[in-house]
C-alpha cells in the first residue's frame, strides 16, 4: 500500500523524520516543525487514508477511543512497510517519528509490531486502549510521551499505562504533562527538541 506523502530531502547520513498527523489533519500538520526541529533531516509526512465523515486518519474506529482492530492490524502492517521503503530511500542511519492523537497511535502500533523500524518515538496525547504483547525488541528504544492532565480523548490512567508498558519493555520512556487537555502545549515543543538534541 502506498500513502499520498510530503517529502523533504535531507544531507546524507541525516535521519529520517516521519511525522504522523491527528484526525482531521494532512499530511503537512507537522512536517514544518520536523524541518525546524531538524534542518537536515529527510521528512516523510503520510496522509492517513482512513476517511471518518470527512477528517483523514490512518486506521477506522467505531466510537471515541473504540478501535476497529481488525483494521488496525491491516493498516498498522502496510504503515511499516511504507517506512521500510522510506528508510530504504533515505539510506537514513537514525529514524524519529513524531506522530499526534491519532498519528501517535498509529506510530505506537507499528513499534509494538516492528519495534526495529522507528529509533526514536515522540508520542503526543497518544490513547492505547488495549494491552500490547511483550516487545522485546523496544529495549533501548527511546520514548517522548506528551499529554494533557485534563485531556478527555486520552485519559489520564490510559496515558500513565502506555508509559509503564513501554518501560517495562525496556525503552527509555520521558513522560511530559501539561495541565491542558487535547491540545499542543508550547511546553510539549520545548518537551521535544530536548528530546532531540539529548
């Protein structure tokens, strides 16, 4: 499967940057921001293809925070092979994904199952409400999660839960809170280019 993408060609040796928007977004939600966070980096920036009364994702649901799994699983395995070819053409040694809501959900789902695929993982407000098997191969990954205290689409608990997974799968998990809710905080963005140059 291929997706509808923006691309920024980077120097070479540079990582790949692969950014993931929310619902409702396109794929340049956050490709400026990977291109100021990292100037040098390729940027690969994905459309989802998912169409929910209109607002573009990356796999269906049946309700808030209700997931179509069987759909997920479907196109949580044509996202990694989209990012195998990115890296393959980038001939990237390092690769970060940035991905928001439902883009941080996708990203996760992907490192639950390929967990090679993405170095780094910035996962903002992300909502995984089932229990992932145990990766072994996340150990060493490193993992920005950002969330609202007061976020009503990713619960406080769901958030805090995601985190521990990760950690027990032996990923290097920074959690960052802000006292919002769903939306981006400046303090995330300041959170993330720590992140990055850490």
């Amino acid at each position: 499967m291929s997706y509808i993408a923006k691309r920024s060609t980077g120097a070479a040796g540079q990582p790949l940057f692969l950014t993931f928007h929310g619902t409702g977004g396109q794929e340049d939600q956050f490709h400026g921001l990977a291109r100021a966070l990292l100037p040098n980096a390729h940027v690969t920036s994905p459309r989802g293809d998912v169409s929910e009364h209109g607002a573009l994702r990356y796999f269906r649901r049946t309700g808030e925070g209700v997931y179509d799994m069987d759909d997920l699983a479907m196109r949580q395995a044509a996202m990694a092979d989209f990012i195998k070819d990115e890296i393959a053409a980038a001939k990237a040694p390092r690769t970060i994904g940035l991905g928001y809501s439902n883009g941080a959900n996708i990203l996760a789902a992907v490192a639950f199952e390929a967990p090679d695929l993405v170095d780094d993982l910035i996962l903002m407000h992300p909502l995984i409400p089932w229990d992932p098997e145990p990766q072994p191969g996340l150990a060493g990954r490193r993992v920005l999660i950002t969330a609202g205290q007061r976020d009503p689409i990713c619960p406080f608990g769901e958030t805090e839960k995601l985190a521990s997974y990760l950690t027990a799968q032996g990923a290097a998990v920074s959690l960052v809170w802000h006292a919002g809710g769903h939306e981006i905080a400046q303090s995330e963005l300041d959170a993330i280019q720590q992140f990055l140059t850490a």
